[in-house]
C-alpha cells in the first residue's frame, strides 16, 4: 500500500510567482539591449550635493544641487517628509536660528554666464525662503548675506553700483583726482541692509566693507570704509534693543579686517592699520571690545625682530574667551630704488638677457613648478600663529618660519 502524497503549502503560490515574475522580467530584458550608452552630456546633468545643513532643531534639511554644466538649484526638505521646497540657481544654503528661513545665493544662469565678455559677468543675487508659507522673496546684486544668531534679523551686503565699480574706462567712471586734490579711495564699502525678519521692516548702513553677527545674539559689527576715508572705523549695533551704534575705533583712511566675535559673550576682536597714500595698509594693530572698553594689544616682546601683524588677518578666541588668537609675519622687503632711463640701446646684452628666465626642478622638490607657481601667491600672505592672554596681558609667538601651527 503505498503512501498517500503529501500537500506541501505554499508549493503552488511558489510556482505561481516563479511563472509571474518570468513573465515580467521578460520584456523588460529583451528592452535592455535598446538602451541608450551613457554619454558625456548625461554625465554633465548629473548633480552633486553642495554645502548640505541641517537647521538647530533639526527639523530641515537644505541643499545645494548643481550639475557640472548648467542651473542648479537649492533643495530643502522638512525631516518628516511633508515640504519640500526649491529655490532656482540657488548655492550655498544657510539656514536660519529659528529654522523659519532659508536663504541662498542667486546665480546667474549658466547661459548668462557662459555668454558674458571679460568685464561684464554677471553678479549674483539672494532669494531667502519662509519654510512656514513657501514663499521666496530675491535681490538682485547681493555680494553677501548672513542671518544673526538669535535668527530675528538678515543682513545683505550689495554690490556697488555698475556705474561706480567694475572694469570701465577712466572716462567713464568716476573722474580721476586732480593732482593735488583731495583723495577718493577707490574701493570703498557699500550698501549694506538690516532685515527684520519679523516685521519685514529694513534699516540701510551705507560704505560698509564687512560685517559679522554675534554667533547668539542679534548682536551686528561692521566696518565703515567712506570714499573720502573720513569716518572709516569699528561700530557695534543692538539690534534686539533698537538703540544707536556704539562706535569702537574711527579713523581717516583705515583699514580694518578680521571681526571674530567670541561665542560664549561680549567679546569683540579686530585688526587696523592706517592706509598709505596708494592705499595700501601699513602694520596692523590689535583692539578687542569687552563690551564696555577697548583695549589695545601690546605687541612688546611678541613679535620677532623685524616681523609685523598685517591687516589681513585671521583672528580667533579660544573657548574660555581669555586667548586671542592671530597671524604674524615677516616684515615686508624694502623695495629696489628705481632705475634710472638710460637711452635705448638695441645690444645691451643685460636689457636684452633681463627679461629672459628659466625654470629649474630638482627632484627633491615637493611640487613641480607650475604648482609651485600657484602655491607662491599663498606663501607670501602666509601668516605664523601668535596668541595673547588676555588675563595676564602677555602675547607670545608660537609659530615661525621654522614651526608652522594650524588650527589651533
């Protein structure tokens, strides 16, 4: 007698999936061998993901998709899947504290600026986002913007006006200064707006050249920099309490660089050097506000014999508020006295063997010479740390030519 076959569940619906799924998979293999080859203009429109953030209370995402030709655009999501919104042409994303805006550079298109000629591209713009509502409003000529820390205010730097900067002939422009007459610097700051994102009110600051908010409050510096070079200097401005400017340091042709707030208080940091008649700063000097005095930093005896603090600094406070970071560096070459004309003469093997040069590479180099080229312009700004301690009043030299310190 033999046994009676079991039923094995499941074995049918097995089949019956086996025989579907074949039946599905099989146009779609036969369709394979008609696709298209990736090509070169396919890999151009892909887009990468630029200058990603995530806001404070991680409720959005924001970022930057750009293809290597052509518009990008500016991409924010809401973490639970809900919104998402764009922002056309849009870079480098910044949300603010609140996370209710998001605001990004406006490019101009790719057609825009491909087409441009020499002296005439485009500048760019800023479109900011209300994550609550979806609407977006844009400025065209914005050089820069930044939110303020507590996230109530914007602030947007503009470019100059097209008939005051740029590459134009003399003629054009601004008229050229008469021998003897007063001085006109010849890049002087420009307009820059306070928002408050609340109200939609705006306040306008003319002739600034940079500005910083405080990293938690609403908190502004920004530095003055006049066509005539009157009035140029350091102000502080509450935003919160809607009082006047505290002004920290005014001068008459003065240049002023490297603002560093110190996050955990009223700590302000900058470097100032007074212009020469070519408008180029001379050695610069250290003040930091805390948010009553200013104070002068004494260099003596931290700095090296010969070296200087230039204006074009990189200026930090450590995380206690007592050690003021910054750069130092040898002093600049005095320059060669200039030639006297001599008559032109046509076999001065000197004039004529002085403009010819050769490139020499030793094999124990670190970088060939088209790279060395490059990096020369960056050795020369290279600045060496220093700190000072603002509790024993004491600046000392860390970094030389020998040892070189970085992010410290």
């Amino acid at each position: 007698m033999t046994a009676p076959s079991r039923w094995r569940p499941g074995s049918g619906v097995l089949l019956t999936l086996l025989l579907g799924l074949s039946w599905a998979l099989g146009p779609g293999l036969a369709s394979a061998q008609d696709r298209q080859v990736l090509t070169f203009q396919d890999l151009m429109k892909v887009r990468q993901i630029q200058s990603p953030s995530i806001s404070p209370d991680g409720s959005w995402v924001a970022l930057a998709a750009v293809p290597d030709r052509g518009d990008g655009e500016v991409l924010v999501y809401s973490i639970d899947g809900r919104s998402r919104f764009s922002i056309p042409r849009g870079t480098s994303p910044a949300i603010s504290a609140d996370g209710v805006w998001v605001g990004a550079r406006v490019e101009p298109s790719f057609e825009a600026r491909e087409t441009a000629e020499g002296g005439d591209a485009p500048r760019a713009g800023l479109a900011i986002l209300n994550t609550r509502s979806g609407e977006v409003e844009a400025w065209e000529d914005v050089q820069r913007f930044a939110f303020s820390g507590d996230g109530g205010w914007m602030a947007r730097l503009h470019f100059p006006p097209e008939d005051e900067g740029g590459e134009e002939d003399p003629g054009e422009g601004r008229p050229e200064e008469e021998e003897g007459g007063p001085r006109t610097r010849e890049d002087p700051g420009t307009l820059l707006v306070l928002r408050n994102l609340t109200s939609g009110e705006e306040m306008e600051i003319p002739h600034v050249s940079i500005f910083a908010f405080h990293p938690e409050t609403g908190c502004l510096a920004y530095v003055v920099a006049t066509p005539a070079g009157e009035g140029d200097g350091v102000h502080v401005l509450e935003l919160d309490s809607a009082g006047q400017a505290t002004t920290l340091e005014t001068g008459t042709f003065i240049q002023v660089a490297g603002l560093a707030w110190w996050e955990e208080g009223r700590r302000l940091a900058w470097v100032s050097a007074p212009e020469d008649e070519e408008g180029e700063p001379g050695p610069g000097t250290l003040r930091f506000w805390d948010g009553e005095k200013v104070f002068q930093v004494s260099m003596a005896g931290g700095l090296p014999d010969g070296w200087e603090l230039p204006v074009r600094n990189r200026v930090r406070w450590s995380e206690d508020g007592d050690r003021l970071f910054y750069g130092t560096r040898p002093g600049s070459q005095e320059e060669e006295p200039e030639r006297e004309e001599e008559s032109f003469d046509p076999y001065d093997m000197e004039a004529i063997l002085e403009a010819r040069e050769v490139d020499v590479w030793h094999m124990d180099d670190p970088r060939i010479n088209p790279n060395q080229k490059q990096v020369w312009s960056r050795e020369q700004s290279r600045t060496y740390l220093g700190v000072y301690l603002v509790s024993r009043g004491v600046a000392t030299q860390l970094g030389d030519t020998l040892v070189q310190l970085q992010g410290v």
